[in-house]
C-alpha cells in the first residue's frame, strides 16, 4: 500500500458553464493512466459522460467492443502522433453501468477480454447511471471502498454534501458499518479498507458551481482546490480568506479568469488531459 503515490483529493470551483465538468473529467483521463487509481468511478447523474454508449445500455459485450476499439484507437494515435493527440482521440470514458451486478458481469467480461489470470478485472473507468438522486449512489461507493485504491469522481457534488449536514441524502454506506460519507471527506488518507481487508486510498475528484454550495467539511480537507470563473463578492472573500497569503493578488489572478480557464488556489494543479469535448 506505501508504495502507491499519495492519495489526491481535488476539488473544481466555477460558475454554470465554466467547463467544471470538462476539467475534471480530463483530470480524471490522466488518473487512469497512473498506478495510485486502478478505477476512478464516475457518479454520473447528469448522464454527461459516455453519451455515444447509450444505445447500449444493458449490452455490455457491445460496450466493452466499443470501448476496446476506443482505446486501440487512443494508443495508435498516440505512438503516432504523440501523447496529447492520443488523449484528444478518446471518444468514450467507460462502460455505462446502472447495478454492481451489471460492474461485476462487466469486470468478468474485461478479464476475459484481457486475458487476465483473475477472473474479474476492473476497469479503468466506470460511467455509474443510477439515476439522478444522489442517494441511489450508495452501493456504487460502497464497490469504490470494496474495490480500494480507486477515485470517486461526483459531478455536481452537493448531491451528495450540500452546506447543511441535515440534508445529506446518505452518510452511511451500505455494507460499510465501518465508513460513512464523512469519514470519506475526512480521513480517506490510508484508512479504508478494501473487501480484503487492505488499507487502501479513495482518491476524490469533486466540483461545484460554488463554495457555498457545499459542506464546509469538502473545501477545508480537499488539497488541491482549483478555481475557475467565478462571480459574486462572496466568492473572492472565500478566496481572499480560505486560499492565497490574505493578500489581494491571488483573488486578482481568480478575477481574470475566464470560461475554460483554471488556477489552483490550493496545492499544485494536477495533470490535467487535453480537452476533448464533452461537458453541457
Ligand atoms: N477546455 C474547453 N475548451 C472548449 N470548450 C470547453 C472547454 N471546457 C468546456 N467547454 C465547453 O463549455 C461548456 C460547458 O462545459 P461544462 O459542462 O464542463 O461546464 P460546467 O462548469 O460543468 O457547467 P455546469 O455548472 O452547468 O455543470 C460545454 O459546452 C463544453 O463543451
Ligand atoms: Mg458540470
């Protein structure tokens, strides 16, 4: 377990339309390619992600083709071409799965796929459609915790820890009376234990429209926190208080951001994949 990288906890702030779920989704093309995540898992309430595999909900041999393809496709452009160019090529984000059952049937179709030794081999990345309520995601992080050493990607985090902790839709998580959505945010360092009882990280890659949108609990323990366009004076006294050195220069550098446009105002800004489309 020490030796996997340290776990990431990334949080992406913007205004409606600023490219938030773009941003993380290209964050999370590069955690798929290093050894810390074996599966960053994508609650997708929105159904922004894989949206070319919606025919083929239910068909899961079908998207593991398309998906199989996508990825021989990324990897000869990329020697081709070059890294970023690979990157930018990828179509697909990950199989659409609504059940662990279906990610279990899926995993058992990947390894055979791979010809792995193992009977089941997770993917890279899993699109969870569980619909649009954020408490139909509890088995979906529960198999993230079961799994280990995997990164829970939430678009549109305050579905799931909204500024008043009475309105959380879900703090514990089924078949985990040893974790709750609390101890997620604040002690994910090396503690949770996977189905074989390993000590293993759950990375985090969370986004919203605002600081206040949130718990106070996500921005205080998230360690890298990137800003884009923001608006209102609330917004800046965050910044000006929470982030930068108290003076006025990193609430002037947020300030002049535009749409698309990122600084991380807390810890170093990741690797961050080349745009490829996607987002509303
Ligand atoms: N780096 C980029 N370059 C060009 N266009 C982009 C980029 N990032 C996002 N976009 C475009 O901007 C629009 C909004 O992106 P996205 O959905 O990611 O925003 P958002 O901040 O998540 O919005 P919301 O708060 O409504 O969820 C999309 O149409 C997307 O295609
Ligand atoms: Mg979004």
């Amino acid at each position: 377990m020490s030796d996997r990288p340290d776990r990431q906890t990334i949080l992406v702030i913007g205004v409606p339309g600023s490219g938030k779920t773009a941003e993380a989704t290209q964050i999370t093309d590069e955690m798929i390619l290093e050894d810390g995540v074996d599966t960053v898992y994508a609650l997708d309430t929105l159904e922004q992600l894989s949206v070319g595999l919606e025919p083929y909900i239910g068909d899961l041999e079908q998207q593991l083709e398309i998906l199989m393809d996508d990825e021989q496709r990324v990897n000869s452009i990329w020697r081709d071409r070059g890294r970023e160019e690979g990157l930018r090529a990828r179509q697909h984000d990950g199989p659409l799965i609504r059940t662990t059952a279906e990610y279990s049937e899926y995993c058992e179709l990947f390894a055979a796929a791979q010809k792995s030794k193992k009977p089941l081999l997770a993917p890279p990345r899993v699109i969870w459609r569980c619909g649009p309520l954020g408490a139909s995601y509890g088995p979906a992080i529960a198999e993230a915790c079961d799994q280990g050493h995997t990164a829970l990607f939430m678009p549109e985090t305050r579905l799931w820890y909204p500024n008043f902790r009475h309105e959380w839709p879900i703090n514990e998580i089924p078949g985990r009376p040893d974790l709750t959505m609390e101890h997620l945010i604040t002690m994910g360092r090396a503690h949770i234990r996977n189905r074989h009882g390993q000590r293993t990280k759950i990375h985090l890659v969370l986004e919203a429209q605002s600081f206040m949108m949130l718990h106070n609990y996500v921005r205080n323990n998230c360690e890298i926190v990137i800003c884009g366009r923001l608006e209102g004076g609330e917004a800046f006294d965050i910044v000006r208080r929470e982030f930068g050195d108290g003076t006025r220069e990193l609430v002037d550098r947020v300030r002049k951001l535009e749409n698309h446009e990122w600084i991380a105002v807390r810890g170093k800004m990741p690797p961050v994949g080349p745009y490829r489309g996607g987002g509303r």
